[in-house]
C-alpha cells in the first residue's frame, strides 16, 4: 500500500505543477496579447492619425503661403490641428503607461 500511495502522492504533485504551470502561460499570454494589441494596434493607429494631421497643416501652409496670405498660430485651422496632435500625443502617452503596469503585472 504505502506504494500505492507513494505513487498517488507524486501523481497529485506533478498535476498540481502542470496545473499552475498551465495557469502561468495562460496568464502571460493574455497580457502580451493585451500589451500587443495596446501597442501595435491602439498606439499605431494614433500616430497616422498624428502624421495624416502633419500632413494637413502641411499642406494647408504651403497654400497660404502660394496665396501670400500671412500664417499665424492663432489661424483657427492650425489651433484645431495642434490641439488635435496634442490629445492624440497625451493619449499615446497613457496607453505607454498602461503598457508599463501591464508589463510589470504579476500573477494574482
């Protein structure tokens, strides 16, 4: 008997191991996909926008500036797109920061 139960003993620790251990690469694999998703797709999507914006003021001053007409920063068109960039920078900055805590995350 004390076999049987030597054996039975070391089944249950070895399906206890492989039970956390399964839990444990579930759990990371979770938090990259979060991580992955927050930065390739969230923080990507965020700078075209940035650079689609760049281009716009882009543009927009080399037409003021082919009509001879006088850029200012208090113009309204490019208020609204340097507020723009700067929401859309400070939003980056938070999911980076997110990031940061999901990355330093541990297992509950």
């Amino acid at each position: 008997m004390a076999l049987i139960d030597d054996i039975r003993k070391r089944t249950e620790e070895g399906l206890k191991t492989l039970k956390e251990t399964a839990q444990d690469i579930a759990f990371n694999v979770e938090k990259q996909a979060m991580i992955g998703k927050r930065r390739y797709l969230d923080v990507t999507r965020l700078q075209r926008s940035i650079q689609k914006v760049h281009s716009e003021i882009g543009e927009y001053v080399y037409d003021q500036l082919t009509s001879d007409k006088n850029i200012s920063r208090d113009d309204p068109f490019i208020k609204d797109r340097i507020t723009s960039i700067t929401r859309m920078r400070l939003t980056i900055k938070d999911i980076e920061e997110e990031i940061a805590q999901l990355e330093g995350r541990k297992k509950p």
